[in-house]
C-alpha cells in the first residue's frame, strides 16, 4: 500500500503524458476528454470525477487500482491481474 499525503490527481498525468511525449490535444483525441479539461486537471485548476481520471489512464496506458481517498491521503490497493501497468507501479518506480 502507498500513501502519499501531497498526492495531485493532475501532477501524475502531467509526468506520465509528458513521459509519453504526447500534448494535451495529443491526449484529448485519444481519450475523448477536452484539451482543456485536461490542462485544468493538470493545473489544479479543475475538481474531476474518477471515470475522467480513469479514461485519461487508460489512454495512457494505465488502469487503475482500486482506490480508496481520504481527504489527507489517498491509498492504492491491488485489485487484480493488471494487464496494463497499475499506477502504483509507477508511483513505486518515481517515489
């Protein structure tokens, strides 16, 4: 299990999308979720629900473990066999 109290929803699509070396627009035809949705996710600027953070992972390349959110942390938690990376791979790899 990771906990990480200063966790940003935005900050981690940020890193894996430039990562990746795609843009917002790159990413939004991929996933279907505006541009600009996207850069105010990134930003802290815009409050989402998970099936929009969800969709962005997947079209990353990314699905997510289950996940449990507390208003000071957030906690991954294996769900299954993964087939695509799980974040908190990811997360473990770049701590």
């Amino acid at each position: 299990m990771t906990e990480n109290k200063k966790f940003h929803w935005g900050q981690l699509i940020k890193e894996i999308r430039e990562e990746k070396g795609l843009n917002k627009k790159e990413l939004s035809k991929i996933c279907g979720v505006p541009a600009t949705t996207i850069g105010e996710i990134e930003n802290k600027n815009r409050r989402t629900n998970i099936h929009i953070i969800d969709k962005i992972f997947i079209a990353l390349g990314y699905e997510l473990d289950a996940v449990t959110l507390h208003p000071e942390s957030i906690r991954f938690f294996s769900a299954k066999e993964m087939q695509a990376p799980s974040l908190r791979e990811h997360m473990e790899k770049h701590k």
